[in-house]
C-alpha cells in the first residue's frame, strides 16, 4: 500500500499545474490574437510538439519499466528467449472495465506462461549466442528495463557480425592448433568442425521453429480473446455518467479550494489578477452557439450509434491485422521446414560420402597390402626360377654352337651353289618383265595424252565463251554507269576549273594588295586567325602586346591561345553561341570587339608580368618537384643497391657454364678494366674524369674478344660464357653509364659497340634484364639520356634510339620473370615507382621541349611498352599511370609533327612522323568508350586546334604524292576526329578555303570514281556535313551533294565492304542521314 501510494499524484497539486498550463496558454493565445503577433504563435506551436515528444517517450519508457518489473517472470540466471507479445496496448486500453480487466489479466497470465521458455545454457553455443558484449549487469532496479531494452536493441543489430566472427575464429584457431598434423588428419578435423556448425545450425532452426508455433498460438489466444470481448464494453469504457464526473470534479475542487489557496498564493505572488470583465467576456466566447455542443437527445443517439460503428470497424481491423499476422508466422514456419528438410538432406549426403569414403579407403588398403606380399613372393620365385633357367641355357648354348658350327660349313658350300643358279635365273626374268612394263607404259601414255589434249580443247572453249559473255557484261555497266556518272562528272570538272579560278583571282588580289601596300604581311592578324590562312604563333606576347578577353575575363598570352579561346566551350557559353551558327565572321567579330590589349598601367598585366619574369610559383613548383625527385631516386638507389649485389652473385651461380682457356690478354684487359671500375667510381657521374688513350685502347681490345662473333681459334664467340666466366657484366654496365657522361668524342664508337653488346644480352640472359631492372642501372640511364640532351647541342640520334630500345626491351622481359626465389620487390610495384620516378622529371614534356622529333619511333615504342605493361597488370590502378604519361607524350607528338610538316621540305622522315602520329590516333580514338586521348581533345582546344591544322597540312602534301594507303588513314583520322564533339566537327569546316572539309573536295578524281578509295572520302564527308549547314554549304560549292546521296543508296547494296561502312557510319543512322542531304 505504501508503494502504491506514493506512485499516486496528489490531486490539489495537479490540478493547480493543470490550471496554470492552461491559463497560461490561453493568455499566450489572447496576446498573439491582440497583436496579430505569427512568430509568438509559431513559437508556442513549437514548445507544444516538443511537449507532447517529451510526454509520448515517458510513456513509452514508464510501460517499459511496469513491464519488466512484472512477477510472473521466471527468476532464472540463464539465458531468456522470449518470443513477441501480441497487441498488449490494445489490451490496455480496454483495462478500464471490469470485465476488460479480468479478460486483460487472464491474457497477460497466458502470454507469460507460453511466451517465456527457458533456454539452458551450453558449452558449444556459448561463444556464438551470448558473447560478453551483449548485457552488462544494471547498477539500479529502475534502470533495468532502459538497459536491457538498448542491450537487446544493440544484440539485434550485431547478431549476424558476432555469429560469423566467432565462427571464423574458432576455425582459425582450430586450423593454428592442427598445423604440424598430417594431411588426413587436417580432412577429419575440418569434417567434424563442419559437423559441429551443421548441428548448431540444426538446433538454431528447431529453436525458431518452437518460437513461431508458440506464437502462433498466441496469436490464435489473442483473436479469440478479441472475438469474445463485446462492443458494449468498449462503448461504456469511453462513456461516463454525467453524475460521476460532476461528483468527481466538485470533491475535486473543494479539497483543492479549501486547503491549499494561501500555499498557492504564497508561493506565486506574481501569478497576476484578471481584469474586471475578463471572464465574463471568456464566457460569452465560449457559450458562443459556434461554441455550443449539440444537446439534443436524437445527435446524442446518431453520435452514439457512429462511435459503435466505429468500435466494430477497429475491432475488424484488429482482427485481421492478428490473422495477416497468423499467416505469416506459418510461412516463416514453413520455410524453417523446408531448410531443416534441405539441412537433412545435406547431412545425409555428406554421411553417405563418408560412408563411401571410408569404404574406398579400406577397400585400397587390402588391396595394396594383397598386391605388395604377392609381388614379394613373384620376385623371389622368379629369382630363384631364373637362375635355373640360366645355367641350363649356358649349358645347351655351348652344345648348340658345336653342332651348328659343324652343319653352318655344310650349308654354306650347298648355298653357294644355288644362289650362283638362281642369280642367273632372276636376271634373265627382270629384263623379260621390263621390257613388257615399257610396252605397257608406252601404251596408257599415249591414251593419256589423247584424253589431256581433247580435255585442254573443251576448257579453251568454256573459257572463250564465259570471257565473251564477261565482256559483254562489263561493257553494258560501264555503258550504263557513263550515262548515268557522265553529267556529275562534268560538273565535278567544271567547279573544280571554277574553284581554281576563283582562288588564283584571290591571290591576285592579295599579291595586289601587297604591292599597293609594300608590305610582305599586309594581312590583318585578326583576319588571317578567323580564316586560318597561316598556322597561329606559338610565341608568347611582348610586354606591351598581352591580350585579354573581355567577356571571360582571361588573359591570353599568344594566337594559338587566342584562336583556341574563341572555339572554347566555355567561351561558347558566356558568349550564347553555338558551334553550328559559328564560321569567320563571328570569329572575327568577336577578336574584333572582345579581345583587348592590356594597358600599361594595367595592375592585370602588371601580375601577368610580374608571374612571367619573377616566377614565384615556378619556382615553388620546380623545388617541390626537385625535393620529390631526391626523395623518390634516393628511395630507389638504397633498395637496387642490395638487389643487385644479390643478383650478381646469383648470375655465376645459377648460369653454370663451364669454363674456358682465354687467352691471357684477355684477363690482363679484364683486370685493368676493373680497376679503371674502382679508380671512376671515386667520382660521381657528372664530374668524372676522362679517360687517357692507353686505357680507351684496351677497352677497345677487350670489346675486341667479346663483341667478335669469332675469336682466334676460329670457333664461335658466345659472349654470355665469355662474359660470366670472367666475372665482369658489372664492370661494362658501369663503364657504359660512365662513358654516357664524359664529353669526349674518341668514346662515341665505344659506346654504340657496348649498347650492341647489351642487346645481345637482353636477349640470352634473363638475370641481365633483372640486374638492369632491378639495379642502378636503369634509373641512372634515364639520368643519362637527360644530362646529354640538356648538355650538348645536336645529341646523336643512334645514341638515344638504342639506348631507349634497351630499355624498352628490357621493361618488356622482366614481366615474365619468376622474381620470389632471389627476393626481389614485386614488378608491379618497382614498375608504378619508375613511372613516377618519369612523372617528377617530366621525362615525354622534357623530350618534346628539346624537339627531338628524329626519334620520335624509339620514343613511341618505349611508352607504348611502358602503357601495356600497365594495363596488364591486376589489382593495380592504370589510370593513375596513364594520366602520368599520356598528357607529356602526346604533346610531344603533336607538337613534333606541326614543326616537321610546317618548317621542313616533305620528305621520308616527315612522311614516316606522320605515319606514326596518324597510326597512333587512330589506334586511341578507333575505341568505343572514351579514352583518355579523347578527353584532353575535348579539355584543350589548343591540342584540337593543332591538330586541325595538322591535317590541313598533310592533305595538301599528301595529295602531291602517290602514297594512297596513307591518304586512306588520314581519311579516317580526320573522320574520328569530326566525331569526337561537335567543337572538332566545327574545327573540319571553319575557314572556307583553308578548311579541312574545302581540301577534301579537293582531292584527286581517283577518290571519287574508284569504289575502294571513295568509301572514306565521302563517309568523312558526311560525318562533317551531317546537321552543319556551313559545311554543306562548302561541299556543294565545289561538288554536287547527290554524290553523298548516291553514296550512301549504293552502300546500302553493297555486302563486301559492309562492316568498313558501318564502322564508320553506323547503319542505324542511314535513313536520318539520307533524308537530312535529300531535303538539302
């Protein structure tokens, strides 16, 4: 009773918060109405949803506590599994009758004693189903219900993780503990561990099992329940007398006017008195007939009969909701059915196998033993049985050489005689058979050749007749073809004589122009850059000629970077045009009116000045950049350091050749050799000393007994042998790097006879390419290759291509090389830290600065090889790399093939560089998805634009020579090209007579009559003209457009060269095609 007592409120103090609550609300509500204040009104809708938060939790945490302190729990120290009560909150709120009651407390009787069950605890399971973080021990009895709800909650969520962490520890720590057994033992072991985990598996699905059918019988407890309960109790549970509730208020309000008025007016002195009239204005509001409730007995009766309605409704809806609730426990049980069925029948499988198993195993044990003590017993007889037969065979063997040596003589004398009879005998019948053979042969030859000469004449017929009707054909198609092609080719040869006219005209007018002028460049530089008569300067702007655009507000530096800008996409942008409306003139008037140049007090040319000639952030940059350099080369040498004294003692191990008497000199050069190694190896690379002419002379000796495919004996020289035997690969290696460094011309013939050796040896020796790989060799031939461009004016160009083919060669061989038993650094790794190693000394940007375009093949070969080796390599990231090499490279090509096709005469070299970087952008841009080629092109419009004047050049020397293959690639580049974006369709076209798409049309007749050559001019043709009016506008000024549609209605019926089309006009877009050039 005290308990209860003190969980009661006492009612005067309720009351009096109530009332404040509620005087004070609607004293909020009169100021906010007063004032027509909306922020009060949001502020006190806000306390009361946080209110009614805070109230909805208590209840929930209060029903939480009254539930877990309940006694009919089972005091049990194990582990409680307690399957899920069903609508207990429903029943609670049907708990304020009496008759609900006693319904409520027999249900709550039931629920506990079916729905709790005990599970005791075991050995096995432990681990799995009760790990340590799962409950703590509460510190308070009030607490208990909080904790054990979150630690519950929290158990949910991570059972699954816990299950299979301990699963796989126990298996870890079961195979660490069967380590040094036997293999069988190792079988039977994880058999019995996967025994154990099917049992616990089995137990946890009957466990479920047991859990779904008792709360399926709850579940059937509760609608019964449910359907017994009556709507009259519900209805008189939500309805009072009005007697009760007016006694239950007036003795209420008494108590609390009659004790308790002084406290409250003592404790609240600043509650505030209501003005006069108040209340009878709060009256007269509130007995408004808005505010009246209906009183009439006939509402009362429909507003009962709509409550009763509405009780049945719920009570049908709760109904359902526990059958829904029915079903779906039986499908749960169902399926734990099915998996305990599939669980069994996997158990028995694999007992079968065992059974099996065992059976076998048995089975081949007797059996090998049976045959072991069998085949003893066979040997032992048959050792013994030998031997017998032995000496009689010795003994009968001498009796039978007397007797045959007696009867052989006899034989030999009568033999003599008959073979002499019977030689006689044959040759007299081999020469009768012959001469009948000839008589034969000489007969069918003679038939023979009848047949051939009457079968020669009817082919001769056959042949003249299908000729004559061939003939016949070809002239009826080349009749028709003439009638039909004759007109188009007339005009053809007219706008062609026309277009000559008109561009001769033209420079008449300039050579004019010129003269009236007396200025060799009288051409604007803003009209030349929109009509991309000449190829923009690369040169950067004097001080006071730097350009900016104003619009973007970008300061650009040179024309390629003022022409680039205007096709930009961004500029495009700002500007609201597009790339189909774009052509000369809007070029034009845009560098007319938006490029500036900086004036001299500008502060914007002042900081692009000051950037250019201080160079801060360069010089920040290349410090950076420098520090990585050390940081990663010095990382590199200490680990090829040891790598490459393990390897040298591993290549005169493993090689095992014999050795060979050389000649003395040969051991005397070998050992100067070393010490001259000892002697250099005091200086470093850049600083060493040269050398005298006594010590070239017997490098230039011993070269002479390694390199010579033949020594003084004549025999063959095998310079692996002859260089392992005598212990001296390290020694050439490091001379070789010495000999890159000095600037001494008397070494070049040394060094290019070392490089012939070291190819040799790349190629026979797998330990040679892993000790140039893996050693300080390689980086400090990259070292090399830098410090002689950066030093000497014209670098010889059979220097940098062998030396780029070594290592070409031998980044290519290593990956196939077996590296775990000499304990190396994987290939992948050393490979990703060389090519960062390229990256921080800007080895391809390095390379196209210094225009080394004369190499440009070893240079091609090298980072192609370094790029396929990237790719091939698993579980490591290629694009990373690629951005490494690809920008530097391709920067260097372009930037080669513009100097070499525009400075130079055209010649083979020209043509072979053009070749290369034509092979290499088809090769990058003949993919489907977007290679990284394609996005710098669509970054950079300045690399679109060069190459847009790269193949203007090239059509116009290429026309000149008879190379047609290469002007077949160069069509399908520049169709790849057009196809990339709609900015490089728009580069094909813009500057009329100077356009890409003018020189096409340009070309000879050849291309537009022979089938095999037409295919890619016209189909490049349509993929610049398709959706470009500028374009077609060009086109039809020089050829007609029914050459385009007479095209693609041909390609249509064509079957040979079908995949070639639809590689580059793919055949779902025909029709769309031929529509667009016959509407226009």
């Amino acid at each position: 009773m005290d308990k209860t007592k003190d969980k009661e409120i006492n009612p005067i103090q309720w009351t009096f918060h109530v009332e404040s609550v509620r005087t004070s609300i609607d004293r909020v509500y009169q100021l906010c109405h007063q004032k027509l204040h909306v922020l009060g009104c949001k502020e006190m809708l806000f306390y009361l949803t946080n209110s009614i938060k805070d109230f909805q939790s208590l209840i929930e945490i209060i029903e939480l506590e009254k539930n877990f302190d309940t006694n009919s729990h089972p005091t049990s120290i194990a582990w409680e599994i307690r399957v899920p009560g069903a609508f207990v909150d429903e029943d609670k709120k049907l708990s304020n009758n009496d008759q609900s009651k006693k319904i409520h407390t027999n249900s709550i009787k039931n629920n506990d004693t079916e729905d709790w069950h005990i599970v005791e605890r075991k050995r096995k399971s432990k681990a799995i189903l009760n790990p340590r973080c799962v409950m703590d021990i509460p510190q308070t009895k009030k607490s208990m219900a909080k904790i054990a709800h979150a630690k519950q909650m929290q158990w949910e969520e991570h059972k699954k993780f816990l299950e299979e962490k301990s699963i796989s520890k126990k298996r870890l720590d079961k195979k660490n503990s069967l380590k040094n057994k036997k293999k069988d033992k190792i079988d039977v072991v994880v058999e019995e561990m996967e025994e154990e985990y099917m049992d616990e598996e089995w137990k946890a699905l009957t466990e479920e099992e047991e859990s779904l059918a008792q709360e399926e019988e709850s579940l059937k407890k509760e609608i019964e329940d449910e359907e017994l309960t009556s709507n009259h109790d519900s209805i008189s549970n939500k309805f009072m007398d009005l007697k009760s509730c007016v006694d239950k208020w007036s003795s209420e309000t008494q108590k609390y006017a009659e004790d308790l008025w002084k406290e409250i007016v003592q404790k609240n002195v600043n509650f505030g008195y209501r003005k006069v009239g108040e209340i009878l204005q709060k009256h007269e509001k509130f007995s408004s007939p808005i505010r009246k409730k209906p009183n009439d007995y006939e509402e009362r009766l429909a507003r009962a009969e709509e409550v009763r309605i509405q009780i049945l409704e719920d009570k049908c809806k709760r109904i359902r909701q526990l059958f829904d609730k029915v079903a779906k426990v039986r499908q749960k049980r169902l399926e734990i059915i099915e998996k305990k069925r599939i669980h069994l029948e996997r158990k028995m499988q694999k007992a079968e196998q065992n059974r099996k198993k065992i059976y076998e195993d048995a089975i081949l044990k007797n059996w090998e033993e049976e045959n072991y003590l069998r085949s003893m017993i066979f040997e032992r007889a048959a050792e013994t049985a030998l031997r017998d037969i032995q000496l009689k065979k010795e003994a009968q063997i001498l009796q039978e050489r007397l007797n045959n040596l007696k009867e052989e003589r006899l034989k030999k004398c009568e033999e003599k005689a008959a073979k002499e009879a019977a030689a006689k005998e044959r040759l007299r019948q081999t020469e009768d058979e012959k001469k009948a053979k000839l008589a034969l042969k000489i007969a069918k030859m003679e038939v023979i050749v009848e047949q051939k000469k009457a079968k020669e004449k009817e082919k001769s017929d056959m042949i003249h007749n299908k000729n004559v009707e061939k003939n016949k054909r070809k002239d009826q198609k080349i009749e028709s073809y003439n009638t039909e092609r004759g007109e188009l080719m007339e005009k053809i040869i007219e706008k062609q004589k026309n277009s000559t006219i008109r561009y001769e005209k033209g420079l008449d007018q300039v050579r004019k122009k010129a003269n009236e002028l007396g200025i060799q460049k009288s051409i604007d530089t803003f009209i030349s850059l929109s009509q991309f008569t000449h190829l923009p300067s690369f040169i950067e702007y004097s001080s006071d000629k730097i350009k900016k655009c104003t619009i973007c507000d970008i300061i650009l530096s040179s024309d390629i970077n003022v022409i680039s800008h205007c096709i930009d996409e961004g500029h495009m942008v700002k500007s609201k045009n597009k790339y189909e409306s774009l052509s000369e003139d809007v070029i034009k008037h845009f560098l007319e009116n938006n490029i500036i140049t900086l004036d001299k007090e500008s502060p914007r040319r002042h900081c692009y000045i000051n950037q250019n000639n201080g160079l801060p952030i360069l010089l920040s940059n290349t410090i950076k950049n420098k520090k990585k350099e050390i940081k990663l080369k010095k990382r590199l040498l200490q680990k090829a350091k040891i790598d490459e004294e393990n390897l040298i003692n591993n290549i005169y191990i493993e090689e095992g050749i014999t050795s060979k008497n050389y000649p003395s000199s040969y051991t005397k050069y070998i050992n100067t050799l070393k010490k001259m190694e000892i002697d250099l190896s005091k200086y470093d690379f850049e600083n060493c000393r040269s050398l005298s002419n006594s010590e070239i002379s017997t490098i230039q000796k011993s070269l002479y007994f390694v390199g010579n495919k033949t020594n003084d004996q004549g025999n063959t020289n095998d310079i692996v042998n002859c260089l392992i035997n005598n212990t001296n690969i390290e020694v050439y290696l490091k001379l070789y790097i010495y000999f890159i460094y000095m600037k001494d011309t008397r070494i070049e013939k040394l060094i290019f006879k070392l490089q012939q050796i070291l190819l040799q040896l790349t190629n026979k020796c797998q330990l040679f390419n892993l000790l140039i790989f893996y050693g300080t060799f390689f980086i400090n031939m990259i070292d090399g290759i830098i410090y002689n461009i950066n030093n000497s004016s014209n670098i010889s160009k059979k220097f940098l291509e062998s030396q780029l083919s070594l290592l070409t060669i031998v980044v290519e061989k290593i990956k196939n090389i077996t590296t775990n038993k000499y304990d190396l650094q994987s290939y992948e790794d050393k490979l990703s830290l060389y090519i960062d190693y390229l990256n921080t000394v800007n080895f391809f940007k390095f390379l196209s600065h210094k225009q080394l375009t004369f190499a440009i093949d070893s240079i091609a070969s090298f980072y192609f090889i370094l790029l396929k080796q990237v790719q091939f390599i698993q579980n490591f990231d290629s694009n990373y790399l690629k951005e490494y090499l690809e920008p530097g490279f391709f920067s260097f090509l372009i930037d080669g093939c513009l100097e070499n096709i525009y400075s130079t005469p055209f010649d083979e070299n020209n043509k072979k560089i053009l070749n290369v970087f034509i092979n290499i952008f088809i090769c990058y841009n003949n993919q489907i998805n977007i290679t990284f080629f394609k996005k710098i092109i669509r970054k950079k419009t300045e690399i679109s634009v060069k190459i847009t004047y790269i193949f203007t050049k090239s059509l116009q020397l290429l026309v000149k020579s008879s190379d047609i293959e290469t002007i077949k690639n160069l069509l399908y580049s520049i169709l790849l090209f057009s196809k990339i974006s709609q900015k490089t369709k728009t580069l094909c076209y813009l500057g009329w007579t100077q356009s890409i798409a003018y020189h096409l049309t340009l070309l000879p007749l050849e291309f537009f009559i022979k089938w095999k050559y037409r295919i890619y001019l016209l189909s490049t043709l349509i993929s610049i003209c398709y959706q470009s009016p500028n374009a077609t506008m060009i086109v039809r000024n020089e050829i007609d457009i029914q050459w385009l549609v007479k095209f693609l209605e041909d390609a249509k019926d064509c079957k040979n060269d079908s995949d070639i089309i639809n590689s580059m006009i793919p055949k779902s877009s025909w029709e769309k095609i031929l529509l667009y050039f016959r509407e226009v």
